[in-house]
C-alpha cells in the first residue's frame, strides 16, 4: 500500500475526527444517536487504520539496517499499540453514550484519544512515513531523457 493511501486514510480520519470535536464541544446532543454512530464510524476507520500502519510501515521499519531507523519503529509500535489499546478501553468502558450527567467525562474521553490521534499522524507524516519508499498511486511513468514535454511543445 502506498505511502499517499496512508495519508489519505489520515486525511479521512482528521475529517471525522473535526465532525466530533465540533460536536464534543457542545452541550451533551439533541440527537445522541448520530454521535454514536459517527463515533462508532470514526473509530473503526482508526483501527483499521492503526492496523494499516502497524503492518505496512512500523513492522517493516522494524528491521531497518539503521539502528535508529529501527529503534525508531520499536517506539512507534509501542505508542501505535497504546494508542489501540486506548480506543478499545473507551469502548468498553463507555458502551455507547452515556447519560447528559456523564457527558462532561465521556466528552473528555473523546477528546483526549482525538488530540492523540492528530498528534501521531503528525509525527508520522513529519517522521517515519519519510523512512519508506515512497510509492505513489499517480506516480508518472519514466519518460525517456530526450522526450520533450507538452509545456515545451506549446511553447
Ligand atoms: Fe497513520
């Protein structure tokens, strides 16, 4: 999978994440069923996501002949885990909405694990996504070195 899916799945992910903010803000909702719903969504696409991380960058870069390339994975993997780990505790502790008594905790919760998934995407398009090849879907393909391009043609 290229490195351009994983920034897109970041993108989408961010996206959703902005929709629950906003609405985390506010007073406990009027219609607490869209909340779940666009928790429950937001949080499957962050696990499959974690999952897509783990297996396609931070295990690869695990044996990285450059030892701080690998230390680096070792770190990764361990936060990526916890991170993981966190979303599910939510889920179970919460089990759906709670009661508006209990919105200013739940609400927090929510927060919390949203301010730490924007902080890891952060630092992986700032850092360990840079240690991979980079394989983008609308790569061009190799032109030959005496082909002349359409803006010198127009020219
Ligand atoms: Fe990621």
């Amino acid at each position: 999978m290229p490195i351009a899916k994983l920034e897109a799945e970041h993108r989408r992910v961010l996206e959703m994440a902005d929709t629950l903010d906003a609405m985390a803000a506010g007073p406990f909702p009027e219609a607490p069923g869209i909340f779940t719903q666009k928790l429950w969504s937001f949080t499957r696409e962050v696990m499959a996501h974690l999952s897509n991380d783990e297996a396609l960058v931070v295990v690869p870069l695990m044996d990285d002949r450059r030892p701080h390339i690998a230390q680096l994975a070792v770190q990764s993997l361990a936060q990526l885990r916890a991170l993981h780990a966190d979303f599910e505790r939510h889920m179970a502790d919460w089990k759906g909405l709670p009661g508006a008594e209990d919105w200013p905790g739940y609400r927090r919760s929510v927060q919390t694990l949203i301010r730490r998934l924007r902080a890891r995407v952060a630092a992986e398009e700032s850092g360990i996504y840079h240690f991979m090849p980079v394989q983008r879907v609308d790569r061009q393909p190799d032109l030959p070195a005496n082909c002349t391009g359409a803006a010198s043609k127009a020219a």
